[in-house]
C-alpha cells in the first residue's frame, strides 16, 4: 500500500512541494523494503537455529549476535515507518481537552521536543562512532561472535535517530499545514481499530 504525500504526482491540492516532500514520500518504499528484508533474515536465521538444535543437538553460534543487529536496525528504521503511518501510540487525553488551535500548538511543540531528542541521540551516535573510528585500535574492536565493528552500530544508531528526526520535522509541518491532526495515533488509532 504507497500512500500519496505532498510533492507525489496526484497528490494534495497544496501546491507544488520541494525536494524534501519528495524524498519523504518516496522513503516509504525504502523502509518497507528494508523492514521486509530484516524481518526475513531474522526468521531465517532463528529457523535454521532451531533445526540444527533439534535435529544436530547443536547450535549457530553466531545466530542470536546476529539476529539481536538485524532487530537493532529493524527498530532503527521501525520507529521512523510507524511515525509516517502515524501509528504511534500518544497520550493524548490532556491534549484533546485543549481547544483547536492549541491543541495543534501543543503537537508543535511535542514535534519540536521529539525532534530534540532524536538530535540528540543522532549526535551522540556519531560521536561515539568518531571515537571508535579514530583510534586504530578502537577501529577493529567488535563483537563477540561475528567482530561485528562497535563504530558501525553506532553509526546505525546515528543514522537511525537522524533519519527519524527527518520522519518528525516533516510530521510537524504536516500538523502545521493542517495535513494531520497529531503526530501519534492516541485516540485516532482506537477509531480506525473499531470501525474495522
């Protein structure tokens, strides 16, 4: 299912949007993609471990290192998917009692506050990541079982929480706008539940 954002051929009537809303809309594909992709190793890779533990009394040593990354980086792209769907769970009950336009001043600044703190997370990533690379020591420290390298973790997790502030600024000016109410789902998750 690709939803229409603004800059999609066909879509809103709000006129011709930049190159931001273009890429925005078009990420969908990546992150189902992805998302599919990992959900299908980690099965994978968690099937084959169970077969050779039940039938070769043994075990993939390296299955559960690896399948603990793959769900790190299916979170990593998970939350950003879900916040596009607008999925994810807000308590809202204080914010509906707010009239109109203050309750969409108060998704503003719930955007805003998000947005910091996926900056945050963004940058201490790097940092960390800047750490391991310039050491050539650090460089080749990785983990356990598959010397998976520590800087590209938290360079994912950097990318992650980036990518996810990019997923949140846009939100925030869809809430702006008055293209979406809310940047979590709250109640409106409950109604779209019940009328199915």
């Amino acid at each position: 299912m690709t939803t229409q954002y603004p800059g999609d051929s066909g879509g809103d009537a709000g006129g011709p949007a930049g190159p931001l809303a273009r890429l925005y809309s078009r990420a969908e594909w990546v992150e189902e993609t992805v998302i599919a992709y990992l959900l299908a190793a980690m099965t994978a890779i968690a099937f084959a471990n169970v077969v050779v533990r039940r039938l070769f009394d043994g075990s993939i040593i390296w299955a559960l290192e690896l399948t603990l990354n793959l769900f790190l980086y299916l979170v990593l792209f998970g939350m950003s998917y879900v916040l596009r769907k607008g999925a994810h769970i807000g308590v809202d009950a204080a914010v509906r009692l707010l009239p109109g336009r203050a309750r969409k001043w108060a998704e503003v600044t719930a955007g805003a506050v998000s947005l910091l703190y996926a900056a945050a997370f963004a940058v201490t990533g790097w940092l960390v990541a800047r750490k391991f690379l310039s050491s050539e020591f650090l460089r080749g420290v990785g983990s356990d079982e598959l010397d998976i390298p520590h800087w590209f973790t938290y360079g994912a997790l950097s990318f992650g929480f980036a990518y996810l502030g990019f997923t949140v600024f846009m939100a925030t000016l869809d809430v702006i706008r008055g293209r979406r109410t809310a940047i979590t789902a709250g109640h409106e998750a409950e109604e779209a539940a019940d009328s199915r």
